[in-house]
C-alpha cells in the first residue's frame, strides 16, 4: 500500500469515528484528558497496524479494544493513580466538561465498578453480544451478565432517584 | 431495563474538548512506524549476523572455504533486538521503588517512573514498560543522564532524567503527541538548563513538567 493511500484512509478514518472512539474512552475512563491519551495510543498503534487491519475490516474494533484493555492494564496496575503521567493536568487542559455540566448518567456510570462500567458501555451502548463482550475483556459470559444485571439495576436505581 | 440507555448515553455529551489535528495523528503514527521498521530491521540484522557466526563455528576457520579471514563483527546490542525487551531487561527492577507510589496517593503530582540509584545505577518502578531509551543524551559534569520513552500508569511519555555529581537527581518529562523525537532531543540540553518549553503544547520547545523523583 502506498503511503499517500494508507495516510489517506487512515485521515478519513480518523477524521470519521474519532470523536466516537473518544466518547467511548470517557465513558470508561471518565476523565477527558485521560480519554485523549488512551485514544492518541490507540490511533498510533491503528497506524502502524493500519494496513492489515483494514484488509479485514476491524479498524474501530480494533481501536476499541485497545482503548478497553489499556485500560484494564492501567486498573491491574499495583500502584494505580487516576492521573498518572498526565503532564495535561498541570497545564491549561483542555476545558472537560465541568462537573455540574455533566450528565446525571454519565455520573452515574462512573460510580459503578469498572468492569461493570465495561460491560454495560459494550453491551448497552456499542451493541456488543454477550460472547463478544466476554471476549472483548477476557471474562466469561456468565461474569459479563451477573456485571450487567447489577450494572443496569444501580443505573436505573440512581436515575430514578435523580429524578424523583 | 425499561430506559434507552444507548439513545440516553448518546445525548449526554455536549461539551467536549477539542481534538488533537489530524496532522499531528499522522505524524505520531509515521514516528511509531518508523521506529517499528527500525526495531524490525535490526533484529533482522541480529539474526542474520547469528546464523552467520553460528555458520562459522560449525565450519570452523580451517575448513578451506572461507574466503576472508577478518572476524565476524556483531552488530551492537543496543539496536539489534525488539527495543521494548532488550531495553525494558536494561533496567533493573527495584521491590522497594514499586511500593513507594500507593494507590491513589499520587493525584495532585507526576512522577518519573525511573531514577538513579546513589551509586547511580538506573531503576525503574514495576511495570513500567521502556519502549525507547538513550543514554547520556546530555553531558552533565560528574554525573549522568538518561532520555527514554515508556508506558507508564496507562500513557507514553518521553522522560528525562539526571543524576549531578552530588548525587541529586532530577526528572522532566514531556508529551509525545504533538512532538517530534528530534525537538525533543534537540531540546534536552535547555532542560538541564532550566528551560520548560511551551506550556501551550504544539509549536516550538515542547512543553516539559517537572516530575517527582522518589527515593528507590
């Protein structure tokens, strides 16, 4: 493949399904800043990858499995911290979305527990099947609908409270 | 589940931050291929040299086949394996220094994730992953530097980091998006000297932070 071609679709794709695959960073992750440098990572490894990913079609699957297990890897980490490496957040970051600005839901998917959180952005937003979702995070498929189950029962608990 | 979740999750983003432009993608993507190719090629490169030397054993220097009788020069090891092990198994890995950082300690500041040691042996916390490191990238009298690329706590970041002839060490680091290598590098002797860059991000110095150094 040439360069021109691959930097091309590569631009297209980018340009097409970032602010997506960006969107899905933050609901994982919840933070902008964090979300920029997992999909920044995503992108690069999309990059060097490109063209035999998207010989076989699997350019956003791809991306959004790397943004799921970088962050996985980032939560099994012994000495995890929330801004970690950020030098952004002693820097004019980009404004995020202020807190009393956001979304009760969004609010309420942080406070679920992170594999919940996965399970429920895979299944419930992205579309994804049990099995793939199972497969997505290296769970089984009977951890993937116990996560789910307790996930959409604290969503839909914290919702009505909010709006009650 | 009696609510859209999906319709409700797609309304619920408004205000998001800008993204980074795409040309600044592109350029990381090129850098991260280029260096993949040149990881590919030396190790490339190592094997080939391997299965020649390994050839010159079984032959032996007697056997009246050899043509040329200069000795078979091995490539140097800092560029003929896959960077992330080779340089990675470069650093060793202190028990004492990955405990140092406890979970959700570290919010309110950065910190490097390597350090000279005070006989100045380099280390590096558990799990962190050197993709790229280079040693002495800039002279400091009676002591050392080291400028490396790694994984840490879920994000690559290029780093610096100095050990004075009195044993004080000190770390910057930087981000790689929107960075070349080369401004980087260019850039490392005005770090020693005190410089920060461009708070801003992209054009000109890179934006450089300081970093804690904890006590391994």
């Amino acid at each position: 493949m040439r360069r021109e071609q691959r930097e091309a679709a590569y631009t297209d794709f980018v340009a097409a399904r970032q602010t997506h695959l960006r969107r899905v960073a933050y609901a994982i992750c919840g933070d902008w800043t964090q979300a920029d440098d997992l999909l920044q990572t995503a992108l690069v490894k999309l990059y060097v990858a490109w063209p035999r990913v998207q010989r076989d079609g699997r350019e956003e699957a791809y991306v959004r499995q790397i943004l799921v297990r970088a962050n996985i890897d980032e939560h099994r980490r012994p000495w995890h911290r929330e801004s970690a490496g950020l030098p952004r957040t002693e820097q004019a970051a980009p404004a995020p979305t202020s807190p009393e600005d956001r979304s009760v839901l969004l609010d309420a998917l942080q406070d679920l527990p992170v594999m919940q959180r996965k399970t429920v952005v895979l299944r419930h937003w992205l579309g994804l099947s049990v099995e793939e979702t199972a497969t997505e995070l290296g769970i089984s498929t009977g951890t993937v609908k116990s996560h789910t189950s307790r996930a959409l029962a604290s969503l839909q608990g914290t919702l009505t409270t909010e709006g009650s | 589940m009696n609510f859209d979740l999906k319709s409700q999750l797609d309304a619920s983003f408004s205000d998001e931050p800008p993204h980074l432009p795409l040309e600044q993608r592109l350029a990381a993507g090129r850098t991260a291929l280029r260096r993949r190719r040149f990881a590919v090629s030396g190790a490339a490169v190592a094997a080939a040299a391997v299965v020649a030397i390994g050839v010159s054993a079984v032959l032996g220097p007697d056997d009246g086949r050899r043509s040329d009788p200069s000795p078979v020069e091995p490539p140097t090891t800092q560029t003929s394996q896959p960077a992330e092990v080779a340089l990675t198994a470069a650093i060793p890995v202190d028990p004492d220094f990955m405990s140092w950082c406890a979970p959700r300690t570290c919010d309110a500041y950065t910190v490097s994730p390597v350090t000279f040691t005070a006989d100045g042996t380099l280390v590096r916390l558990e799990d962190v992953v050197v993709f790229d490191r280079t040693d002495d990238p800039v002279p400091v009298p009676g002591g050392h530097s080291v400028a490396i690329e790694a994984r840490f706590a879920g994000s690559v970041m290029w780093w610096l980091v100095w050990q004075d002839a009195d044993g004080q060490v000190t770390a910057r680091m930087t981000n790689p998006a929107g960075t070349h290598p080369e401004e980087w590098y260019d850039f490392l002797p005005q770090i020693v000297g005190g410089a920060t860059g461009n708070p801003d991000g992209p054009g000109g110095a890179p934006a450089v932070v300081p970093v804690e150094v904890p006590s391994p």
